[in-house]
C-alpha cells in the first residue's frame, strides 16, 4: 500500500513539475498543422516542405512565374520570409497550407468516387505532365525581368525526394479527378480519338498581325484586307508595333510551344489565308491575326499536348467541384497558422510572424 501510495505521489509530481516546466518554456508545437476530415497533415510534413521552397531560390522563381501567369502579371510572389529575422510570412505559410488541403481533399475524394490510386505509371505520366506544365510556365517569362535561369527537371532535381513524390502524387490525383469528372479518358486510345476530332487543335500554326488603336479602326482594316489589300503591306504601313518591320510576321508556334494555346484561343481552325475579327489586346488597342500557315501534327509528336488538352476539358468546373468540396469539408487549423474560413474556403493567416524550422 504504502509503495503503491509512493507511485502515485511521484507520477502526480511529475506531471506537476512538467506542467510548471511547460509554462516557462511555452507550449510545444501541435503534431499537426491541420485536419482535413479527421485526416491530419503532419506539421513536420508542412515545415519541412516550406524550409525547403524557402532555401530553394530556383523554385521560388517558379512560383514567382506562376503567380505571374496566373494573374496575367499584375502581381508576383511576395515575400517569403517574416517582418522578423528567421522567420516566415504568414501569407505564404497560410497559401502553402491550402494548396496541401486541397491536395488532400481531392485524395479523399477519389477514394469515396471509386477512383483507384495511381499506378506507377499513372505517376510517371503526372510527373511529365507537371515538368511540361511548370516549363511552360518558365517560358511566358523567359524573355523578362522575372525570367528563371533553369530548367523545371533541373528545379526538381533539386528538391529532396519525398517533396517531388508528394508533388507528383498530388498532380496524378487532381488528373484523376479531372478525367473522372471531364469525361475524358486518359488511356492511349482514348487520347488518339480525341486528338482525331481535334486535328487543326495541334497543327503547328505560321501567323502575322496587325496592331492598331482601336476597334473601329480595326474593323475597318479588316474590310480592306477581305477586299484584297495585301496583308504585309498594310502591316508594313499601320501596325503599330515592331513586327510591321518583317509585314506583320509574328512566327510560327507548335504545340506545346509557350505561347500556343493563346495563339490557337485567337485563330480556333481557321484556315491558310483567313483572318480573325478584331481581338482585344493591351491597353485598348486590337489586333487582326492571319493564319499564314497549317502544318498537321502526328499523334505520336503530340501525345504529350493531346494529354495535357483533354486534361483541361471542363477543367474549370472540376476546379469549382475541388473549391465546393474544400468549403464543406471539416477542417481544423493549427493557430501557429492562423484560422480556417468556412466560406472561403482557405486559411486566414495569422498577423504574427511564423519562427522559420530550421530543417524542418
């Protein structure tokens, strides 16, 4: 009895004095950074992860580039790191947690739809895919300020192997869902009668253009070029910019090139010798494009291309399917982070400076 007493009288003194030793050192941080449905993502998983991107110039480039993209240049990355020394930025932190949420919603889901996981191949496809997406991300800033010197397998070639793995495998599940929700199948017959309905979609296509100030103006080039006036001379005479020097010559794109899918957005399946209507360019001018030549593709050079177009067929109504099931899914937030927002379906991030985990 008396020994048993003894036991007890230590366990509750040192629970007492571990207690007390918590309260001059501060609470200890979460084993979790987050709940997605009961399902945690690690906190280790998330400082890891963001000590990496921090301390890897070549990514932050990237991502740099991507959020240049995705806001067609009106804003860029931001600040990674806090208002204090060695610390991180909440907003970063806070963007980083959603797209590792989301990453994990969409995983639940193809689980509840029935969606097996992907095969090794299924993840090898998604790796190509994601190194073809994030080149041709580097390419729309190549010849500016924000160009990244490097390659996107020279950027993962840098990055730690179970980051890349995650990436990938976040990649090859968001494909999944896309084909599962697209109607498209991603099998290489598939893929062939797809890119068959969509031939002149992948033919390498030779354009000029002319720049002029308005669509007034525009409008009326374009009844003089349909009454045969010849196409480089008048770009030669009222283009209003550099390409009037070579008759309004604006090059040739292939599929997969940086610029492709803007181009073949503009001229659709035009023909050899047809023009556009008046496209919107910047600052309120417009401009006529005229399809100079069509080369035919062969499936076997474009499989790549053809796979990564029928990926996004209803690709923005699969991205508000992913942004309804975040909003409705359960999710708890580690404070360190700051708060989830029901609504908008994302993390407000805390107004204090994160202290930056060294190494994770």
């Amino acid at each position: 009895m008396r020994r048993t007493l003894l036991i007890v009288l230590a366990t509750v003194v040192f629970i007492v004095a571990a207690g007390f030793l918590a309260l001059l050192v501060g609470p200890g941080p979460a084993p979790n950074a987050a709940l997605v449905n009961a399902t945690p993502i690690p906190n280790q998983q998330v400082t890891s992860d963001i000590h990496t991107v921090v301390n890897n110039h070549p990514y932050l480039c990237y991502l740099n580039a991507a959020t240049l993209v995705r806001t067609s240049g009106s804003s860029g990355l931001g600040s990674v790191t806090g208002s204090k020394p060695n610390t991180w930025s909440p907003s970063f932190v806070a963007s980083w947690l959603d797209q590792e949420i989301t990453a994990e919603v969409v995983a639940q889901e193809n689980a509840k739809l029935g969606i097996p996981a992907p095969s090794a191949t299924d993840l090898a496809l998604a790796k190509a895919d994601l190194i073809g997406s994030m080149d041709s991300t580097l390419s729309q800033v190549a010849s500016t300020a924000y160009a990244c010197p490097t390659s996107a397998t020279a950027i993962l070639d840098s990055m730690p192997a179970d980051f890349v793995q995650r990436q990938v495998l976040a990649q090859a599940n968001s494909e999944a869902l896309l084909a599962h929700e697209g109607g498209v199948a991603l099998d290489d017959q598939s893929l062939r009668r797809y890119f068959e309905e969509n031939r002149s979609h992948f033919d390498t296509v030779c354009v000029s253009g002319i720049l002029l100030g308005n669509q007034a103006t525009a409008s009326s080039v374009r009844t003089q070029l349909e009454g045969g006036a010849n196409f480089a001379d008048v770009a030669a005479f009222a283009s209003q910019d550099a390409s009037r020097t070579k008759g309004g010559a604006l090059g040739c794109f292939a599929p997969g090139s940086a610029n492709y899918q803007s181009v073949q957005t503009d001229v659709g399946s035009l023909a050899v010798g047809q023009i556009t209507q008046p496209l919107a360019s910047q600052n309120g001018k417009y401009v006529l494009l005229k399809v100079t030549s069509r080369t035919p593709s062969t499936y076997e050079s474009v499989r790549s291309v053809v796979r990564r177009t029928a990926l996004g067929v209803d690709a923005s109504r699969v991205s508000q399917q992913a942004n309804n099931l975040v909003k409705n899914a359960t999710i708890w937030i580690d404070p360190t982070y700051g708060t989830w927002n029901a609504s908008k379906g994302g993390v407000i991030p805390t107004t204090t400076p994160i202290p930056a985990v060294v190494g994770g």
